[in-house]
C-alpha cells in the first residue's frame, strides 16, 4: 500500500526533476549613480547602444540617452520617486516600441502603449519602434485631396490637404485645441482615421477633449495618447513619436489618417528639461542645439505615399501656444519653417467675439487651391484678398474720412462676409452649406441684412439650397465644377429664401 503511494506521488516528480536542466542567461547589468527628475546616471554597461531600452528593478523603463565611457545618462519612463543609488538595472537589447493595428481604435493609452481607460488590455497586431525613418521624397505624391474641417474660415481661406502639415498657433486660451477637435469630429463619414496627442496637458483639459469625441460618437475611429503634465518629462517626449508611429501604420495599409500634436510646444520644454538635467550644452532660450531636429523629423514623416507604396496620408495638425502674439519667438519660427503653412488664432479677435478666432490676413495655407473643390475655388478664390481690403477699410473708416459709395459698399459688404465667417464650436457644415453661405455673402445677398441678423440669413440660405437644389449639391460633393447656370441658380434659390422671411411668398427688395 505503501509502496503504491509512493509511486503514485513521487514518481511524476521524479520524472520532472530529471527534464528540468539549468539554463544560465548571461545579462548585464548596471547600477544607479544617481537620480535626478525624470532623468538617472548609471554605471557598470560595457555594452550599450544608443536609444537603446533599459529595466530598472520593479519594472520601470528607461532609455539610454547620453553614453560615456564611465556613465550613461538615462531618460527614465516614469516616476523616479522609489529610484535609490545602487539600485540594479539590466539591458533589454530593443528600442523604444508601441504596439499598433485595429485593436488601439477607441482606446485611451500612454505613450508606451499601456491602457488608461479601464477597457482591458491591448490585442495589438505587432509592435514597431516609436523612432522611424520619414518616408524618402520618390515615395511621396503630391497633396491634392482636401481634407475637410467644417469650419469656414478654414475651409474657404486656409485650405488643408490630406498629408500636408498645418501648424496651428496662438495665445493661450484662443481656440487652438476647439479647431483641431473641430477637423477630428468632421471626420465621421471620410474614413479617415484621427489621432489625438496630449502632451503636458492637464486632466481636466484631456476629459473635456475625450468628452467631445465621445458626444459625437467619435471615440470608435480615432487613438486618444496623453502624457499628462503629471508624467514623467520623458514620457512627455515620447508621446508625439509614439503616436505618429500608431499612425504610419494605418498609412502604410492605404488609409488616410489625421493626427494632432497638442501642444508642441510643452514637448519642447519637456526636452529642453531633459537636457539641462543630462548636462548637455544650452543655447538660445536654453533649449539645446538639436531642439529643431526633435521638431523636423517628426513632422517629416507626415506625408501622403504615392499609389504603389500604399497611397495612404498622414496629415499633422501641430499645435503650438505663443506669447503675447509673439509669433517671431524661438519654437513657434522653428515650426512654422518646417509646417506647409499655420492657422493663426488672434487673441483681440478672440475678445471682440470672432469666433473662431482665425486671422485670415496672418494664416496661410502652403498647399492652397490646389486642395479645394473646384466650386469652392470658383466662390472663395478671391475671400482672402477681398477681406484683407475690407480690413484696411475699416481702419481707415475709424478716422472718419469721408468715403464715396464703392466704398461704403466695400465696407457693408465686409462687414457681412465677417458675419459669415462666425461658427459655433462643434457646428460642422457641409461644404456645400460653406459654398451657399460665401456665396451669399460675397455677392451682396445679405448687404441689406442688419449684421446680428446675418446667422439667421445664413441658416436660411443653407437650408434652401439643400432642400431645393440637391443635384447641385451632389455635384459640388462629386469634385464637378460650378457652372454659370448652377451659380445663377444657388443665387436665385437664396434670394427667393430671403424674400420669403415673413412666410408669405413676397418679393422684398434684395
């Protein structure tokens, strides 16, 4: 009985013990010298490249940034509270990577690809390194196909193409991160995919923005990444590359993605902190001397891929936050040398109610007409130089000089076209609504209209070129040109919708 249960017991483990063989790994490992905020020097690698992912005891992560012959500086992932001197850690022979594919859709995720929002883990497809090399200039097509924001005075004026890089700037508090919400919510029915980086934002600040994607059912087609202002700085540096590197994904599978950088201008102050604390030399502003490189190759691999290399785009909404409107300062010159063109939100149009805020006479679009619709085109190819007038106009106006009717007409009809450009925050038109309100405007259909009551005009005009001319609109939609008979149409069908304000059919004075 005895000698059965023996058997029974103590043979399995005999037969594990003799399967199991010793395996000896060899791992080099290195020792904390000190630790400072956010960064750590380490002695003891005799091997080590650089950029290259190292584990400190617990599980914390770090990368190997500064390598000298008796210390490594090392950018530490995370809070570098419970970091000690002579604490251990060991080589992991990779690079920074996060992990991509359809599964990171709809999820809230740190830099290093860990979940945020309590959904459960990530199923990722596979990993790719968070640094890439930008796509060379013979894999790249010309950016040709617009990518509508629904809002006006960016549509009409400063024009976005899918792949092309538009900086976004101004004072605090101006509207910048409402825009880039604004393209990302109007990306329901395109398919494009949206990206949202926070970086060195605050909490409250990223659930307002995560609040808005959700509303709007936006959260199923678009990757929330945030490095809040309570990371680590290196964290804070990661973010954007993490992000793009989500993004070249779905680029590289012939998908069209849109990806927002906000802001870059905490990124830069996140670096310049690293930097100072690695003990590398400062420059102008104490930024280090490679702060624009940081900037341009990241933006350089937003890009739209020719055909046979996947004809996929990735356009790049970096935002930036200046100064007391000082455009001309250190990171705000830098991006707008590497960016195809800005939007520039004033703070006094901002204060006088212009909102958006968008200074139309200070923001470009690099890329231009060559993006718009050929009816868009046909009715704002003229806005930016006729406001830019209306604007001097007014100027002089305030004198008061006398003025002569063309220009008192001039002035009248400014005033109107300023109206129009008004929208409401997450109020996204289509463009052929965009087409009938300039429209409208430009040809002095709302000239006899008191300017407080020009929204109401405008709501009226739209909807009756919707309701009564759908295959003009369909055609606009469609890329087709807009003809003289479909232009004298839209401007008959507004007229009739503005006489008829009363309901009763009559014929007023236009």
């Amino acid at each position: 009985m005895l000698e059965t249960l023996r058997d029974t017991l103590f043979d399995p483990l005999d037969t594990a013990l003799e399967n199991v063989r010793p395996r000896l790994e060899a791992t080099e490992v290195a020792h904390v010298l000190s630790v400072g905020n956010g960064v750590a020097q380490v002695a003891g690698f005799t091997d080590l490249h650089a950029n290259e992912l190292v584990a400190f005891e617990g599980g914390l992560m770090g990368i190997a940034s500064n390598l000298r012959e008796d210390r490594v500086g090392v950018i530490v992932l995370g809070n570098t509270g419970h970091l000690r001197p002579g604490d251990r850690l060991h080589r992991t022979e990779r690079v920074v990577d996060v992990p991509v594919g359809e599964a990171l859709l709809g999820r809230v995720l740190d830099p290093l690809g860990r979940p945020l929002d309590d959904a459960g883990a990530v199923e990722a497809e596979a990993r790719m390194p968070v640094e890439r090399t930008a796509p060379p200039i013979m894999h790249r097509d010309p950016v040709n196909v617009p990518l509508q924001t629904g809002i006006k005075a960016v549509d009409a004026a400063i024009p976005i193409g899918r792949g092309q890089r538009e900086l976004i700037l101004g004072d605090r508090q101006t509207g910048k991160t409402a825009i880039a919400v604004d393209a990302i919510l109007n990306q329901t029915d395109t398919g494009v995919i949206s990206i949202y980086c926070a970086i060195g934002q605050r909490a409250s600040a990223v659930a307002r923005v995560l609040r808005s994607l959700r509303d709007h059912d936006a959260m199923a087609r678009t990757i929330v990444v945030v490095a809040s202002s309570q990371d680590a700085p290196g964290l804070q540096f990661v973010a954007p590359y993490a992000a793009t590197t989500m993004a070249e994904h779905f680029m590289a599978q012939g998908r069209d993605v849109l990806i927002v950088y906000d802001d870059l201008t905490r990124h830069a102050r996140a670096y310049r902190e690293l930097s100072l604390l690695l003990r590398r030399p400062p420059g102008r502003e104490a930024y280090p001397g490679d702060i624009f490189y940081i900037h341009s190759r990241l933006l350089e691999r937003a890009t739209h891929l020719r055909e046979k290399h996947g004809g996929g785009s990735l356009t790049a909404l970096p935002v930036i936050e200046t100064q007391a409107q000082n455009i001309s300062a250190y990171i705000p010159t830098n991006l707008i040398s590497i960016t195809d063109g800005q939007i520039y939100l004033s703070p006094d149009l901002f204060e006088k109610g212009q909102l958006p805020a968008v200074d139309v006479g200070a923001s470009v679009s690099r890329v231009g007409g060559k993006v718009q619709l050929p009816a868009f085109r046909a009715v704002a190819g003229n806005l930016r130089l006729m406001y830019s007038q209306f604007e001097e106009l007014e100027t002089f106006a305030r004198f008061g000089t006398q003025m002569d009717d063309e220009t008192r007409r001039k002035l009248t009809r400014g005033l109107r076209v300023r109206e129009v450009l008004k929208q409401r925050e997450q109020h996204h038109l289509a463009v052929p609504e965009q087409i009938a309100a300039l429209l409208a405007a430009t040809e002095g259909l709302f000239d006899h209209i008191k300017p407080n009551d020009v929204a109401e005009a405008e709501e009226r005009v739209q909807h009756a070129v919707r309701d009564r001319c759908p295959d003009i609109c369909e055609a606009i939609e469609a890329g087709e040109k807009l003809t003289e008979d479909h232009r004298g149409a839209l401007i008959e069908t507004m007229r009739a919708a503005l006489d008829d304000t009363d309901g009763d059919g009559g014929d007023a004075d236009a």
